[in-house]
C-alpha cells in the first residue's frame, strides 16, 4: 500500500513538472505587416506617429539592416514562412502555390506544431494566391480564422473589401448591380465595379473596426483571451493589411499629420548608367480608378510613373495614415497580451513582408531590388533578452531559425537562414557578410515592348554589403540553382551608400571601384555555387 502510494505520488508530481515545463515554453505572437517599410519611430523617422511599435521596440531587438528576399508579397512571405529562398519555393509570383511545386516544404508553424505548439492565424501572412484555399493547411492547428463579420459592426463589410466611404459604397453597390443585371455572376461584377470605382486613398470619420484590419484585431484579441487559458504554447500569426493599397485608415490618423509636410522622394529619376531592367511602371499603382486621369497631362517619362506634386503628397499622406492605422492595432495585440498576463512569457516578432517606393526612381510600390524596396522592419522581442538595435545585416529567412532558437525547439537543417539569436545577445556582433534579394522581370507583353528583351525571362540577384549593393541581372531562365553562366548576364550595379544614399549613380564601371566590383562578383559567384544542392 506504502509504495502504491509513493508511485502514484511520483506520477502525480511528474505530470505536474511535465505540465510546468509545457507552460514554461514561450508563446509567439507573429504580427505580420504589408507593404511597411522601416519609416517608423524606432528606425529614426521623427515624422511618423508609431508609438506602439516603438513600445515594442524598447521590449527588443530592432534589426537596422534587415532585407528581404523578393520584394512582393507571395513569394516574400513563402520564403519568411519556410526559412527557404525563391529559387528553392519557386514561388516568383503572385499566381504559383507553393505546395503545387513543393508539397513536402516545412513552414515555420507547421514545424512548431511537431514541438508541441499550437498554431493558429488571422489576416494576411500568407499571401492567399500562393497557397491553397486553406491558407496552407498544414501550417495550423485549427483552421485559418476568416474574419466574422461581426467584428465590423454597424459599419458592414467595406465595399470591394476596402472602402467605407457612403458615397464609394453606393457607387459600388450600383456598378455591381448593373452587371447581375445583364446576367454577370457576382466575381465578374465585383471586377467591373472595381475598374469603375477603386480609389488609391480614403480618409473616412469611422471607427478603426470599419476596416478588416480594425475587425480581425477585434476578432484575435478574443482568439488571444482563448489561447491564454490552455496550458499550450502558442504561435498566433495575425496578418495586418496596410499599410498596402488602397491607404484607407480612419480619419483621426490622416489627421496626425499635414499634407504640405508630407516629403516627396529627392530623387526622381534613373541611376546613371542605369539598367533598364532595375525599373518598371509601377503597374499596382496605375490599377487605382484615380491614377489614369492623371497620367494625360503629366509628361511620363520612359521608365516608372511621373505623378503631380499634390498627387504624391497625398498618396505619402495616405502611406502614412495608413501606418499609424496599423501602429494603434498594434497596440491592440500588446495591450491585450499585458491585460492576460502574456507578455512576460511571449516572444512578439513583427516584420513588414517588404518596402516601397514612395516615387524615388519615379518608382512606386515595390518589385525592384532597390533599397527602398528591399530594406524591411524586423523587431523581436524575446522574454529575458535586453532591449537593443542592432546594424548587423539580417533577412527574412533568419525568422524561422530565430524563432526555433528562442523557443528552445531545435533549427531544422535544411533552412537557409541564420539564428539571429548571437545579434540579440550582443548587437555588436555579425552573424553574415551580405544579404541577398532578387526579382524577376516577367514575360509581359508590355515590358518586353519596353525593354526590348529578346527573352524576358530575366532574375536580378543582389548582394547587400553594410556599404554596398552589387546587382547581376541573368537572362534565359537563369535561376540560382543552376551552375553559372557568364554569357546570360545583361546588365550589372553597384550602388555606394555611404557615398550614394539616395542610388543616383551605377558605379559598376567607375575606375575608383573596379577593386570593389571584382570583389562583390566574386562574393555573388560564391553565392550561386553554395546553391548548387539547394534544388
């Protein structure tokens, strides 16, 4: 009987110390963002209004030199949420699945949940078009959470998922209309109101739950207050839309700041030297029902989008509305953590998937390997890391093994990236010699016209030194993974950003840096062969 007693009092107090060891493990709050660039408060932009993520900032570590791996949104967030780099995805687009072309890839959740997590998630952090209907589903624990309508209250749903505006509303609500009438099915009509009524920017006196990022925050704190009571670590991924267009935000944000303030890009024009190839013609932009009227009495220039002075400023007012909108739901998820007792055992990481052109090289949006594209916020704040900022270069697909190394998981060995872990400990130190970005030009009618390619087919590949960025553009399906081919490149860059901040002038056949071009070819031709066996 006494030793009955004994063994069930060991079992007793062992499940009680397994229990404490799984309550013990961190949780993970993963806010992603779209279309933010590193204008914030904690990246020494005293204009913006961010006071939420510069909160977050002072819990962490803020990455200064953080880059991404394509500047667009599908295959960005499959390279962040995979460890693993284009080439290696195959996702270059907005249209590939990434489980159609690799069904056995690991996703950073998907890993989480084999070490005992939960995974769950709200928002854009996928990009929808690039996995399967189910946001991937071996990526969660319980299905992808699609935003209640509840959450918008009195508001409704916005018009074309975007717009709150009545005026816009009933536009589009009209347009709609008119194409069931004629028999159209519902995408068809929502496509059409769309090419009638699809304005860059709206500023509306609503409440932040009017718009989908306002609703799904409403809905994750509810999802976070479930998540708080189960004895489970957590991963929460909760996607945040804007600051991508259209910048709509309530109007108190745009309210934050004046339109005669708002600074228009210094630098408006190509690179000497330039490769055409580098450019294009800001075609998410022009797809704005309030862009093309511009355009008729606007000298365009050969390359980009040539927009009117009070036209810039607003789209940059808009931008930056649109950041403060996304900095108070920010907010949201912190407060809401603090007032459930999660923030002292919850690993918070928020990254933007990329930056943007705000009208520099007569470029808006993004998909270019230019800095304003590239150059991406990373915060992470970790229980029992000191707060810090650090000019060591990190990218994208260092997250996934950071991530594993904080939560004490182990790194999967097949990841491309690096743990950033040495950089929080000591933000003095470095953990690699350069990032690497690339972008595709497409097989589009209007760009071969453009370009004059005699095959499109074309992959830029850059290199980001702490000075330098070393660019080869590669014709004829040339991909990384095949063994290098001198005769495809067409075009090479290098940028001096101590020197060239603002990527004025191509270096690449100055006599003062011929010692630095060979060097960086030499660091690129490195590259390729060290992804020779990552097919």
């Amino acid at each position: 009987m006494r030793k009955s007693i004994y063994l069930f009092a060991f079992i007793i107090s062992t499940c009680s110390f397994l229990n404490a060891q799984q309550k013990v493990k961190p949780n993970i709050l993963f806010i992603a963002i779209d279309d933010l660039k590193p204008i914030l408060g904690c990246y020494g932009n005293s204009q913006i209004k961010t006071p939420n993520i510069d909160r977050l900032a002072k819990m962490g570590t803020v990455f200064l030199n953080n880059y991404v791996q394509q500047a667009v949104c599908g295959p960005t967030r499959a390279s962040l949420m995979t460890g693993k780099r284009p080439d290696y995805t195959k996702v270059w687009d907005l249209k590939t699945k990434m489980r159609d072309v690799n069904p056995d890839i690991l996703s950073l959740p998907q890993y989480l949940i084999s070490q005992g997590y939960t995974t769950q998630g709200i928002g854009k952090v996928y990009d929808s078009r690039c996995v399967d209907k189910d946001i991937d589903k071996p990526s969660w624990s319980v299905p992808f959470y699609k935003t209640d309508t509840k959450y918008y209250g009195s508001y409704g749903e916005p018009a074309e998922g975007r717009y709150q505006l009545p005026e816009t509303k009933a536009l589009a609500a009209k347009y709609v209309n008119e194409y069931l009438a004629i028999g159209k099915t519902k995408a068809e009509a929502n496509q059409y109101a769309e090419s009638k009524i699809k304005p860059a920017v709206e500023s509306a006196d609503v409440l932040d739950n009017a718009y989908n990022d306002g609703a799904n925050i409403l809905q994750a704190k509810d999802i976070l207050a479930k998540l708080s009571k189960s004895d489970q670590p957590f991963f929460f991924a909760v996607g945040i839309a804007k600051p991508h267009l259209p910048f709509v935000a309530p109007k108190k944000y745009w309210d934050l700041y004046k339109r005669a303030e708002m600074p228009i890009a210094k630098f408006q024009d190509q690179s000497s030297n330039p490769i055409d190839a580098a450019y294009h013609n800001a075609g998410e932009l022009r797809g704005y029902s309030d862009i093309p009227s511009l355009l008729s009495f606007t000298d365009q220039k050969s390359y980009g989008l040539t927009l009117p002075v009070d036209k810039q400023k607003e789209l940059i007012h808009g931008y930056y509305a649109a950041i403060s909108y996304t900095d108070a739901n920010v907010g949201v998820l912190l407060n809401t953590l603090d007032s459930l007792g999660l923030t002292k055992n919850t690993i918070v990481v928020l990254w933007g998937d990329h930056g943007w052109h705000l009208g520099d090289h007569n470029l808006w949006c993004k998909h270019s390997n230019f800095e304003e594209a590239t150059h991406a916020p990373l915060i992470i704040s970790a229980p029992g890391y000191k707060p810090s900022s650090t000019k060591a270069l990190s990218e994208h697909v260092d997250i996934f093994p950071t991530l594993c190394d904080l939560a004490s998981v182990g790194i999967p060995t097949q990841l491309d990236g690096k743990s950033l872990l040495p950089l929080m400990k000591n933000p003095n130190t470095s953990v690699k010699e350069y990032s690497v970005s690339q972008y595709p030009r497409s097989n589009g009618s209007a760009e071969n016209e453009r370009l004059g390619y005699a095959d499109a087919n074309s992959m830029g590949y850059s290199i980001r030194t702490n000075q330098f960025r070393y660019t080869i553009w590669m014709k004829g399906g040339f991909r990384s993974t095949q063994p290098f081919n001198s005769k495809l490149v067409f075009g090479t860059e290098l940028y001096d950003y101590k020197n060239d901040p603002l990527e004025t002038k191509n270096v690449v056949n100055d006599k003062n840096y011929v010692s630095i071009s060979n060097e960086l070819h030499s660091k690129m031709l490195a590259y390729f062969s060290s992804q020779l066996s990552n097919k």
